[in-house]
C-alpha cells in the first residue's frame, strides 16, 4: 500500500507539470501560427518533454487504476451497472481515465506532427488544436476541490 501512497503523490504532482508544459507548447504553436515562424528545435522539445510527462503520469495513472479500490476493482466487485449509477465511482473507474488517455493520445499525436513533411505553419496549427483540446480534456477530467464528491486537494500530502 506504501508504494500506492507514493504514485497517488507522484501522480498528483505530475500534472502540474503535464499543464504547465501544455500551456507552454500551445504558446510556442500559437505563436508559430501567428508569426509564420518556422518549427524548431525548441517546439520539438517542448512536445517531447510534455510527451515523456504525460506518458509517465498516464501509466503511474493506470498503475493506480488497477491496483486501487476506485477503478478496476470496483468494476469487478460491484458490476460496471452499479459503477455507473454512482457519480464518484463512474468519474474515477471510467471519466477520469478515459478523459486522460485521449488527451494522452492527442498529446502523442501532437508531438507526431513535428516529424511530418509538411509546411511549418500547419505543424503549428495542428499541433495547436491537438495540445489545446487536449488540455481542454485534461481540465474537464482532473478532480478539482469544487468538484462534489471527487474533489481532491490541489496538492496532495506527501508521506513522510
């Protein structure tokens, strides 16, 4: 349970970072677009970093999922019905990683278009709408503190 605590932490914090870097990447695409720059080094950086982030957050994610009470195994004790009747366990069981793993597929995605061989503005503007909808779902999926019933505190206690 001890190593659950530790990527339930983990995870949590990772997600600043996968925001963060979104942010940061959907700028440079935007400023790309906007300034007819061309798609640098830098702009492939950026998505690698946010890709190798993302990635990691998504299986310590799925880590948690499988091992954790509130995904796979409620499923399996109470039925996929009874999940989805109840509005906490369907976020955490069904909402929450699938919303993650899209916005994970849209980031790999995002990060794919930089090795095309197309004009750099397009690059820029896929990847923009690619990383911008993908934060969209990140921000849609993440267990807020305003949010009834699966709120979570913005930075988790670390286990000393």
């Amino acid at each position: 349970m001890e190593i659950y605590v530790w990527a339930n932490c983990v995870h949590s914090m990772l997600r600043w970072f996968v925001l963060l870097l979104l942010m940061v990447a959907i700028v440079k695409s935007l400023s790309g677009m906007v300034a007819h720059k061309a798609f640098t080094a830098s702009d492939k950086r950026i998505g690698l970093l946010l890709l190798m982030v993302a990635h990691t957050t998504a299986l310590i994610g799925i880590y948690q999922w499988v091992i954790g009470s509130w995904g796979l195994k409620s499923i399996q004790h109470l039925g996929m019905s009874t999940v989805m009747k109840n509005a906490g366990l369907r976020f955490w069981a069904v909402e929450h990683i699938a919303g993650m793993l899209i916005a994970v597929v849209l980031i790999t995605m995002g990060k794919r278009v930089g090795k095309l061989s197309i004009a750099d503005l397009s690059k820029h503007k896929r990847s923009f709408w690619f990383y911008t909808v993908a934060l969209v779902i990140i921000l849609a999926c993440i267990p807020w503190p305003f949010r009834e019933g699966v709120g979570r505190a913005l930075f988790p206690h670390i286990p000393l």
